[in-house]
C-alpha cells in the first residue's frame, strides 16, 4: 500500500461542505490534474466549468434535485464533453471536420477523456483533504444546465463534481465482490455463477443498511436496482444530445 | 505537492513493456481500486476483462491495429458498460427494467461509471511502478471483439489499459493551456479568445516536436487534428451498441 491506493481506497463521498471556497491554488491543482490524464489521440476533448457564484450553485442545485451540497460546496466543477474546439481547429486549418465529430464514436471519446479527467481532480482534491461528491443529477435537466453555462455547439455537460472542506463523516459502501467485476480472459456467461454472486452480495448489503440504520432498513442491491430501474429516467437525452450535434451519424 | 499528485502529474503513456506477467496481488490492488470510484446511483456497471493468455492478446492486438504492445503487455485490461447484472437483477426481482436499461442515459452511466473506475486502475498501477496505456483502438473492430471476449447483451468494450513494467523512457506531452480547458462560471463564448489560445498552444507543440524530432518534425495542434478528423474512423459503432441493446430508446 502507498498513499496513491490509501487515498483511492479511502474514498466515500462527501455531501456536506464547510462554506469556504476553495483557493486559487486548489483549483489550478485540480484542474492541471485533470488535464494529466490520458486523452485519446492527443484530443482532450473536454472542458472544465468552474462555478463559484453561489446564486449560480444555487440554481445548479435546484436543476440538479434540490441538492444542497452542490449550493454548499467550496467550488463547483462542470465536466463536459467538448468537441468544440476541435470544429475550430478545422476551421483554423480550412479542413472539414464535421462528419468525424458528428460519428457515436467520437461521443464516446469524448465522454471518456472527461471522465478520466474528472476522476483524476477527484483524487487530486482528495488527497488535499477536500471531499468530493459527483452529481451525475446535472443530467435531470441537462438543457437548462447547458443554457445556464453558455455551452455552445460540441459541447454538453456530463456531470458536475462537487467539492469542498468536508463537514461530516461518511461511510463507504461495499462494493460488488470482485469476481463478479473482475472476469479473465472472456465473460463468465454462467449466470447460474452471477446470479449467485449478487445473491452472496445482497446479503453484504442487506446487513450493511441494517447496522448503519440501526435495523429501520434492510434493502438487497438488487431490489435497490430493481426499484430504481423500474422507471426510466432522464429521458429525451439523445434528442438534447443530436440539437447539439452529437452522434448525428453512426 | 503529495505523493498522489506526483503520480497524477507523472503520468506517461508506456508502450514498450517487459515480458513479464503482473502478480495475483497486483492485478487485484488493480481491480480493487477501480471498484472504489464512485458510480451512479450504486450502479456500478462495468465489468472489467483481464486477459493474461499470450495468444488472446496477440488477437487483441491485432484488432487493435497491430498495437504490439498489447501483446506484450504483462496484463490487458478490458473496460466494459456492462447493464447485464442489472437485467439480472431485474429478473431475480421480478421487475421490468428493460426500458430503464435501454435509454441512452443510461448508455451515458455505464460509461462514465467505467472511465472512473478505469482511471483509479490506471493510477493504482502507476503507483506501484507499473506503465499504463490506454487501449481506444479496441473499438476499431468492436464486434470482433466483443465476440472474442463473449460478451453478452448489455455488456460492450469500451476500451483496453495494457499494463506492465515499462521498458522504455517516455516523455510528456504538453496539454492544452489551462485557460483554454478550464472556464469560470460560464463557457467562454469569445471564440476569437479561443482561437488566440489554440494559436499559443500550437507552437508550444511545434517546438516540442521540433526538440524530441531534431527537427523532422513541427506539427500544430490544430493541424493534427485537422488531419486525424478529416475522415470518419471507426463508422458502425451506434448499430453495434444497438445490436447490444444499448440506447435504443430516449
């Protein structure tokens, strides 16, 4: 073990803030973090929102269910996929670029160098001592949370990654057990075996709400999954995703 | 600066590996560090494929564009979405999720569930001084490899971390200026200011080739991308994701 698996390993995510900002220092920190992660093929196709405002972080925070953390939060980060820059590397070059960044592939690529990015500042504000918390919630109203940021054309915003000096202790969740994310060599297509494997889990987790609630809540993962996937949510992503000129082609 | 932030900051792309294979212990430190960063709403829907058979990575390679090192990696990491678990969940607790499952928010969960967990590996092995490479080119052939690894309905391969002992010096390569990737409050619209930063960075990247090429080489930024985006690569994959039941809805 060394301080880099410490700090991944104690990760749990924080959702309540001291109301202090970060410093500037933190934040290039962070960012220049970010920015280290692998991009494919050189593109870094991302950019970072930094919001500071708090009427701003209020409004994100109703957007994004009325969670209040976001509000509270020392700096609020809006990862987005950005392809943008990109359109204006063609047009500085004179080279039509369009049918590419138009392609599903390069939504993908976009969507995951910003993630590796942003899971690169989650760590880096960790090992500061900040707490961090992703809200994914940005989605529920994903065109407001686009007008309110000006995002143009190529570019959309992912997630938002709240942070801040945390004010409360949290515990960590226990994860699915790792043969059953961990596969060698091909998939394990028995699913006699996965079925039981999320069997064996959901008793984990079934004791891990009992003591943490002190018997008032018990829930199986799969009956949480199940509850919570029985309604589609956020949905009309694609349509906002194909108005700003993503994955318009195959 | 910490031990983290080193690491973060150290980060290069290794692409010559010595033959020899990771340790049990060290593929595990791997896993169980992508199984610590956060994920949607407790999804947690990735599925990660390690292969360590000599003749499978040579395949993948193949696929992969003839990527030797691949091959020659001591462990080839496949990051796949993977909602299977969550239709299984569905089935073990009698609950239609199919729509849920099928939307493409949820397409846009897995993903970036799997990009968080994937930069955590990607780290944790750099941090016991092992070199990483992101594997992208996996999608060239998608379905070839999606077959080779059998992956079912609702599982997809996103892309591959090649991971073993470095076996040459790499160098960094600059990143966009921060101002050009990080912005405050609201997208920087002033897109003659954008322009005027991708300029700069253009010969920051000139004469970073210039040094590490003696001169044979002076590419710019933009003009790199202006090449590579000027033909659509990897066309097909949204009929792949669909065929694997994948945002097919809204």
């Amino acid at each position: 073990m060394n301080d880099v698996i410490n700090t991944i390993m104690g990760h749990r995510s924080v959702r309540q803030f001291k109301e202090a900002p970060l410093s500037g220092d933190q934040v290039e920190t962070i960012v220049k973090s970010a920015q280290m992660a692998s991009t494919s093929s050189y593109l870094q196709a991302y950019t970072i929102i930094g919001i500071k405002n708090r009427s701003v972080k209020a409004k994100l925070a109703e957007l994004a269910g009325n969670q209040t953390y976001v509000e509270k939060s020392g700096h609020f980060f809006v990862f987005c996929a950005d392809l943008h820059r990109h359109q204006l590397a063609g047009q500085m070059e004179n080279v039509h670029v369009t049918e590419s960044l138009q392609t599903t592939e390069k939504f993908m690529v976009a969507v995951i160098d910003a993630s590796l990015a942003a899971q690169n500042a989650a760590l880096a504000a960790e090992s500061i001592g900040l707490g961090i918390c992703y809200i994914g919630a940005i989605r529920n109203h994903i065109e407001e949370v686009s007008t309110l940021l000006k995002l143009p054309d190529y570019v959309i915003p992912l997630f938002g990654l709240a942070v801040g000096i945390p004010a409360e202790e949290t515990g960590q969740k226990p994860r699915l057990p790792l043969e059953n994310v961990y596969h060698e060599e091909t998939y394990e297509t028995d699913e006699t075996k996965l079925t039981a494997q999320l069997s064996e889990y959901n008793e984990t987790i079934s004791s891990y709400y009992e003591k943490r609630t002190n018997g008032r809540r018990n829930d199986r993962w799969t009956e949480q999954m199940a509850r919570m996937l029985a309604v589609p949510k956020r949905i009309g992503i694609k349509t906002f995703l194909k108005s700003k000129l993503y994955m318009k082609k195959n």
